[in-house]
C-alpha cells in the first residue's frame, strides 16, 4: 500500500484515511470533494494518475482539514505515530502540515518498528521538520526546490525562511554544492530532487541526473508543480522502480506534461496534471521499459 | 473510509521563543497562547537572548506570525520573538522578480506570488510547505492585489509571513515602484 499523508485547507474535514477516487477535476476521499489545487491536492492527484495508469492500488490517503493553526496536523501525526507499524504502507509519503519536531521524532521511532520499513518520501513542512529534527537521514527522498535545498544546506535553520543569507541562492546551478552541505550537515535524505530550471537527482552527494528537457520555466509560477513531483515520484517507487530511476521519469513527466499543457503563468496544476496519461503513453516505455497500455495491461 | 478521532498526546519541542520585559507579562503571554490552542511552555531563555526578564516562552516558531498576532490583539507586550538556536540567521528578507512578458513572479523567500501586469489579478500562488499556503492560494488567486486579503491577516506560519513580503512588493512593483 502507498500511503500519502497530509493536510488540505478544508477548515472542517476530520480526520480521513481512505482510498483515494477521482471524479472530474475533483479528488474523492471519505465522500468529500477535494479539489486539484497546490498542496496535498495535487500530490494526491499526481500519484492517483500514476497508478491508474500503470494499473496498481490506487493511493491510501490520510487527510485533514487545517488552514495552518496546527490543530489537524496533529491528529494526523499522532494517528501516523499510533498506528504506522499496522498500516505498514510500502510507501510513506509525507507532506503538507505545520511542522513538529517532536512529533516528525516519534513517527521516525514508530515507523523502524515495522515488520517491512516503507520507503519514506517527505516534501513541504514535512521536509522541514525532518531536517529540523535531525531526522533527515531516516527519510528515502527528499524533493526541495531551490530555496529549499538552501535550507537542508544551513545546519542552524529550523524552516525556509530563516536561511542564512549566504547560502539562499535562487540560482538552482548551486543545488549540487548545496546538497553536498546538506549531506555533510546531515540534512539531507538518501536522494534528493532538486527542483528547478535545472532538476539535479543526487545521491549522497553525487549528481547521478540532471533533466533541462523539456524547458518549461512557466511551470515554476503554477501553484503545485514541484507538489506533482512529489505525486509522480512516490507512485513510481511503489511501483517497484529504482528510487533515482523514479525521480529521473518524474521529473520528465511533469515538464513533458508542462509543455503537452502549453503552459502560461497563469495556467492552474490540473492541467498539468490532466496531461500525465498522454505523456505515460507516449514515453514512459522509452524512459523506464515498463510499457503498457493505460490500466496496466501489457503493450505485447 | 474511516472517520478517525485522537486525542493529541505529543510532546512540546518547539525552536522559538516570546522574550518579555517581566515575568509577569511571560506568564500572561503564556496564558494567553494556551487558551488559543498553542503548544507552548514557559522556560529561561540561554544569557545569549536574554533581553527582558528570566522567563521566556518557548513556542513553535514556524508558529511565529500568528503567535505575533494574537499577542498584539490581546494587547500583551513582549519584547521580540527569536530562534532559539543562537547561530540562526536572521528573517530573510531577500525579493526576486522575474518576468514573464505578460505575467510577473515575485519570489520572497520559498514564496511565490505571480500576477498580471495589466490588470493586477494574481493568477498563482506557489512554493511553501506550511498548511496555511494552500488555504491562502485559495484566498489570493484570481483576486485583484490591491483586493486581495493580507497573508499576515489570514496566515499563521513563517511562510504566511514570506508571502506577505511578496504581496508588498507586488503591491509596490503594480503602482509604479518597487521596494528592493
């Protein structure tokens, strides 16, 4: 099972686990439409249209309602933290919620005490309090964009915006010397994305990627592409793939989406999102060697 | 589908803390931030940060902007709110713009906002991780700038604060200036 974890700004969803539908634009979880927008939205959606394509168990989602006073991300930490070692998701995506070092602490512990660990992917403020934590080494991936990666960078900073100065460089060619710090400090997980005009997949340390094609830099305005990554990568790795192989074909998927969307500035993620079918049919074979037809079936 | 209930067991490891000229103001503030459902708890600061009185309030600092809020509408005086971790930098303040012909993005921070140069609509919102940035997505997108609500208004975590400084220069960029 793949489970994605985080909140959506929904002041009064309670706390939700369930499968994970679409219908439209729009998901559906515990009978209640959330809609494909930045954040844990489009994560969700991202990872929904991975899997509907290749044909494997649509996303497990653990959602609640919070418009950042802390109260629901919470409950869904403590519920990840009670309850984890049952779950036993393969994948553990994390993402959108107000970041709680001690909290991030006690699901690290509760998770080595599963019978299988899941791979573990944390994006946005899970990220950050992760890194924070000092936890970072416990985490498979990490997806930060440029900013970010400045972060994981600075052994002192506790969140994005207090970097020190030196290090936050919007210039995503320093990613690679970045990273390198943020190894040394410890605050990086096993692979990092770095997302950017420029997307570095790095391993330790070492660059073992990096994507410039296609170039889309309008992608970078719209509210939850960098969300769609985190979607595309988690899903890939729960589909058995290489962890830098699923890094590498996401980063392709969500710029061949970009252009396929003919995106502007003023484009919103669901068109990029709504674009990932026709890129899978026209490239994931060429990328991955794992060609089928949409459903899963076999293209032999 | 389950409808899930827990109680909050988690223990307080926060990373910020509310400085006060006395200690009576420090057990006041902390009251006040309890009462509004903050995780908070009341400690000495290190000598290092010490700029009031020997008690401090520790707080969760992604936390900060709208711990700063509620203080101010209590009207409950402090004296600033700091990293905890002494080597911190301080709040970046660093603003880039890049422009897209018909369209400009202003990044403050790990947040973004891009609007329409003609008309002044914000047409995305994007960067941030904290959970108020999808609700203020929701609240800023396809509103005019100088009609859009203020993050600091309806944001209560550092990347509200962030987006804020994005508005503003928007703001100051759409009449004619800019304040980088």
């Amino acid at each position: 099972m793949m489970l994605i974890a985080g909140t959506v700004p929904i002041k009064d969803m309670p706390l939700t686990l369930d499968k994970v539908t679409s219908e439209g634009d729009y998901l559906v979880v515990g009978g209640r439409k959330i809609p494909c927008t930045q954040g844990t939205g489009a994560m969700v959606s991202a990872a929904l249209a991975t899997t509907s394509y290749l044909g494997l168990e649509a996303p497990q989602v653990l959602l609640v309602g919070d418009i950042g006073k802390g109260d629901g991300s919470r409950k869904l930490y403590q519920y990840l933290i009670d309850q984890v070692k049952e779950l036993s998701p393969a994948v553990l995506a994390l993402h959108y919620w107000l970041p709680d070092m001690a909290q991030t602490r006690q699901l690290c512990a509760a998770v080595e005490t599963c019978a299988r660990r899941p791979i573990m992917v944390a994006d946005a403020a899970s990220m950050y309090s992760a890194k924070a934590a000092g936890l970072a080494e416990k985490f498979d991936i990490f997806t930060p964009d440029a900013t970010e990666i400045a972060f994981l960078a600075d052994p002192e900073a506790t969140h994005p915006a207090y970097i020190n100065r030196h290090l936050f460089e919007t210039d995503i060619s320093r990613a690679p010397e970045l990273a390198k710090a943020a190894y040394s400090n410890h605050g990086a997980a096993r692979l990092l994305l770095v997302k950017g005009a420029v997307d570095y997949i790095i391993k330790e340390g070492e660059v073992l990627a990096t994507i410039t094609e296609p170039d889309v830099p309008a992608l970078e305005p719209i509210g939850g592409t960098g969300d769609t990554i985190t979607g595309l990568v988690s899903a890939f790795a729960f589909a058995g793939l290489e962890l830098h192989e699923a890094a590498i074909i996401a980063a392709r998927t969500n710029r061949m989406a970009g252009k396929y969307a003919r995106v502007t500035p003023a484009s919103k993620v669901r068109e990029v999102v709504a674009q990932f079918p026709a890129v899978f049919k026209d490239y994931l074979c060429q990328w991955s060697n794992v060609c089928c037809t949409e459903g899963g079936k076999s293209d032999d | 589908m389950a409808i899930l209930r827990r109680n909050q067991k988690a223990k307080f490891e926060g990373g910020g803390l509310v400085l006060f000229q006395e200690v009576s103001q420090a057990i006041a503030g902390e009251k006040i931030l309890k009462a509004a459902g903050y995780l908070v708890r009341l400690v000495a600061p290190p000598p290092e940060l010490r700029k009031g009185c020997d008690l401090a309030v520790e707080i969760n600092l992604i936390e900060q902007p709208g711990i700063e809020r509620l203080l101010k509408e209590k009207d409950m005086a402090y004296v600033s709110i700091e990293p905890i971790r002494v080597k911190t930098a301080p709040l970046l303040e660093v603003v880039k713009v890049t422009d897209f012909g018909r369209w400009v993005m202003v990044k403050a921070g790990n947040m973004k906002i891009t609007y329409e140069k003609d008309s002044g609509v914000i047409v995305n919102v994007s960067g941030g991780g904290c959970p108020d940035i999808p609700y203020l997505h929701a609240e800023l997108v396809d509103k005019r700038l100088d009609q859009a609500p203020r993050p600091k208004d309806l944001g209560f975590t550092l990347c509200a604060l962030n987006l804020e400084r994005a508005l503003d220069e928007c703001l100051a960029l759409h009449s004619g200036g800019s304040k980088t």
